[in-house]
C-alpha cells in the first residue's frame, strides 16, 4: 500500500459512455497527478495539480477532464473516449510539486481502461 | 526534445547482479530517479540522485554522471521477486519516464 487509493481498477466503458476515475491519498500531500501508461510506451505525465490549482495540462484531449475539489481527492471525467484511449490510469502524488522536492512520488495502482 | 533511452528487457539468474543504465537528454535537470513496476502493481520509487556518484541502499544502487547525461540501477543478490519493470525518470520542472526495462530473474 502506498497510500495512494484508485477506483475502480477495472473500467470497460462505451465511446459514448460518460466515466469517471477516482483518487484519494492519504499522505497529506499537496500535489497530485494523472499519468497514463499504454504497452511499450513511456508513462505520459497528463494533468498536475498543485494545492487544488491545475499547473500541467500536457496537451490532453478535452475528452478527459480533470477535478481537484481539495488536495486529497482527484477525479478523472471521461467521455466520448476512443479505442486508443485504452491504458491504464494511473495517479500519484508527492509532497508538492517544487521541482527538487518531486523526487518522489506516490502511485495508486491505476485504473485498467478498455474502451469498446 | 527530450528523451531517455533504456534497454527494453535484461534477464539475469537469481544471484546474479544486473546494471540498466539509463541514457537522457533533457531541457533542465534536478536529478534521476528509479522506479519499480511489478505487472499490475503500481510504481514504486527505488532511488533518486540529484549529484554524481553512487548511491546505496541494500541490494540495489544508482549511479548518476551529469556529465555523461547517464545514470545506471544496480540490482545485487538478485531475487526472484526483483522480476519487474524497472523505469529511470529525469526530474525537470516534472518527472519525465523512460520507457522502462523489463527485468526477469531466473532460478
């Protein structure tokens, strides 16, 4: 356990079908992130928040959209996705985002998507 | 552009020690670090070196040369459960991934 929580691991969703990926950490921790990971690719760095402020949208598609309510909780809307969406989700979080204090950050297990 | 290149896939014996070296270009630099991936698990974080040099911690150490722009991971005593994926991220103003190296150990 990390501290780091993800709901739900598994997700088969429709194109059409509106979801969403949740993430609480337990930390204490003031930054938190969204990455994605497909086979044989690097993990891409999508969406950063800092003290509940939006600092990163790494050219996402708006078919993904990003919540923050408070520094624990981070949520994931999905809609209109696309096969090539399918990834797992992963979230993680670290104690802020000061780029010499990022040298560690905390993962949740992720969120399997497949989209049909 | 920036990028890191590591080998895809090392496989090694249990006892044995193994080295993934890790190779970046990156626009700004704070420091390297390693990370852990078991097949449906989440990323762990291994190790970070922010100046050139070896560090330690048990079995596995990282060795980091700004100059060289290359750092390695080396696994010692290997394990059967060392078996993982194994990713090296440079610390800019973000973490940016490799694309990871696949390690299985062998009995």
């Amino acid at each position: 356990e990390t501290g780091v929580t993800q709901t739900p691991r598994h997700l088969v969703m429709g194109m059409t079908n509106k979801k969403s990926l949740k993430c609480e950490q337990h930390l204490g921790h003031n930054a938190m992130y969204w990455y994605k990971q497909s086979a044989k690719k690097p993990l891409e760095l999508m969406f950063v928040y800092n003290f509940k402020e939006q600092t990163e949208n790494n050219s996402v598609p708006s078919r993904f959209s990003p919540e923050c309510p408070n520094s624990s909780h981070l949520f994931l809307h999905l809609h209109t996705l696309q096969p090539e969406d399918s990834a797992l989700y992963l979230c993680a979080s670290s104690q802020d985002t000061a780029a010499r204090a990022e040298r560690e950050q905390y993962f949740g297990p992720g969120t399997r998507l497949t989209v049909t | 552009g920036q990028s890191l290149e590591q080998p895809s896939e090392v496989t090694a014996v249990e006892g044995a020690i193994v080295q993934i070296n890790c190779t970046y270009q990156t626009s700004g630099f704070y420091g390297l670090s390693w990370y852990q991936q078991h097949d449906g698990g989440a990323p762990t974080f291994l190790s970070y070196n922010a100046l050139d040099g070896l560090e330690e911690t048990g079995r596995f150490s990282s060795f980091l040369s700004r100059s060289d722009s290359y750092g390695y991971l080396l696994l010692q005593e290997l394990q059967m459960k060392d078996s993982a994926s194994y990713f090296c991220a440079v610390n800019t103003d973000k973490l940016i991934f490799g694309t990871g190296t696949r390690l299985q150990v062998f009995p």
